[in-house]
C-alpha cells in the first residue's frame, strides 16, 4: 500500500512539512510514537521520524523533517501527489499523559516538531502548558503559531538574538522552575546537549524530565543496536523501550559519542545523491 503526499511545504532552512495519506496509522497513533518510511521498494533506506500530527477522520498523518541524510533529502524532493512506498507504525512507547498541573515543553530546532502532539495532549487532558522553544536564528523557527494555540504561556529564543528573546533555553527553564508552585512536569527534545543541560537545570529543582532521544534511532525495530543508549546504568534501545526516558537518567556523554558513529556516511551518502541527481527531470 503506498501513501500519497497530499500536501506539502517548506517550514524553515531546510525542514519540511508534509500530510500523508496513512488511515490506519492516522487511527492508532498516540503522542510520542514515530513510523518508519521507505520511499520506494529497490533497496530504499528505512528511516523512523515522530508522527507531528494525525487527523483520523480523513485518515492523514503529519510528518516534519529536517534534510540530513540521503532519505530526507530524497524525500524533500517529493512532490504533492507523488507517494511513499512503505510506511510502517504506529511504533514506539506513547507519551505518559495526564494532569499533571502545570508542565513546561521545552523545544529545541528541529524538537519542536516532536513535541507539538505531546503539548497538545498535556492541553487537552486539562494542563497549564509553558511552553519554551529555542532557535539558533529567526530563519530557523518552525511551528510558532501552532504552539502559541496551545500554549498558556510561549517563550521563543534564538541563539543570535535575531528573533524572541536572545538566550538559550535554559535560561528561561530555569526562571519558570524557581516559580512558586514549580512546574509538575517538564518534557523536553532537542539536540542532545540541549537536552543534557535542560535535565540539568530541572535537576537542581527536582522536577521530573521526559526526554526523547529519537534522533539517534537507526531501522526503528531494535535489530541494528544503532539507538543503544544508557539509562541508569543499564542498556536500552531507544527504538522499542522509548523513545522517551527519564531525562535525569540518561547517560548523555555517551550517547553524544554514539551519534557520531554514522555521521561521515550519512554526509557522504547525501553528497552522492544530490550530486547524481537528474537535474533535467529524466529521473521522474
């Protein structure tokens, strides 16, 4: 069964948005879970990305991603209309949600994306939601007005002061947790080290981190080891015991070295495949 691109569009430098035909996952899926696509059947590449959005009733899931490797690259040249070969989910463990109270989101970059059905859900099940979402410049912001929908209270920063508040987001995650009451819970994605710092932070308040480690995610089934990170001393893979964690339990230097492991052939596979393009259309 292949899945048509009903719409598409270019969010920001180099991320994507796209709403694809996918009934069945558009049912079943929950906050936090993610797919794998492979966008033909020769030998394509499978690759997982975290479901942003789903609308059941007309049978469609959102997906948002930023071009890095080979496949992303390939599948931001796809047009409206065009389909996907294979997409396979929902997968992953959903997203603990509850009333909390009041919880904070913090969104790094591309993390925004992940993190809009999780705020969304925390809204609808009855929480005050602060939400906090960092760039590194005004050219790089996605989904502000989404999140100022559901948000009680938004605060965007970007690295160079071009847009929002000039900091990073620990700043102001710092400042909401010295409020009085704290937040009850705090729900955080992003690069890793932006990651690493924000559990830091809530730390020193000890108020409970979720984090999703999903970028470090391989074939998404837990047959590759790719995504083995440490959680309190122990061993776990990202793909079928996450994708989220305790953030103040995660061994973030060591996953940081693992996300290294693939890099220098994710770079080259995408150079090779942007410089082979048919650039006249006999590729289509």
């Amino acid at each position: 069964m292949s899945h048509k691109i009903v719409s598409k569009r270019q969010l920001g430098e180099e991320v994507f948005w796209a709403r694809i035909e996918a009934p069945l996952i558009a049912r079943a899926r929950k906050p936090g879970q993610f797919i794998i696509l492979s966008i033909n059947n020769d030998y394509s590449e499978r690759i997982p990305l975290t479901i942003a959005g789903a609308d059941a009733a007309e049978g469609m899931i959102e997906l948002i991603w930023q071009k890095v490797g080979k496949t992303t690259a390939e599948l931001a040249d796809l047009r409206e209309g065009q389909s996907i070969a294979n997409i396979s989910g929902p997968l992953g463990t959903p997203t603990h949600i509850d009333n909390f109270g009041t919880c904070v989101c913090v969104g790094g970059g591309i993390g925004a994306a992940p993190l809009l059905p999780i705020a969304t859900a925390l809204k609808a099940a009855g929480n005050t939601v602060l939400t906090i979402l960092g760039f590194r410049s005004k050219d790089r912001l996605i989904l502000e007005t989404e999140f100022a929908a559901i948000s009680d209270e938004l605060i965007v920063t970007s690295d160079d002061g071009s847009y929002g508040r000039k900091a990073l987001v620990t700043e102001p995650l710092k400042e909401l947790c010295e409020r009085d009451p704290k937040p009850a819970q705090a729900f955080v994605i992003g690069p890793t080290v932006m990651m690493k710092f924000c559990c830091e932070a809530t730390r020193q308040y000890a108020v409970p981190t979720q984090v999703s480690l999903n970028t470090i995610m391989v074939d998404g089934t837990g047959m590759c080891g790719g995504c083995r990170v440490e959680i309190d001393g122990k061993p776990k893979f990202v793909c079928v015991d996450g994708p989220e964690f305790d953030g103040h339990l995660v061994n973030f230097d060591l996953m940081m070295k693992r996300m290294n492991a693939y890099k220098k052939q994710e770079q080259a596979a995408r150079a090779a495949y942007e410089k082979h393009r048919c650039k006249i259309g006999l590729d289509e």
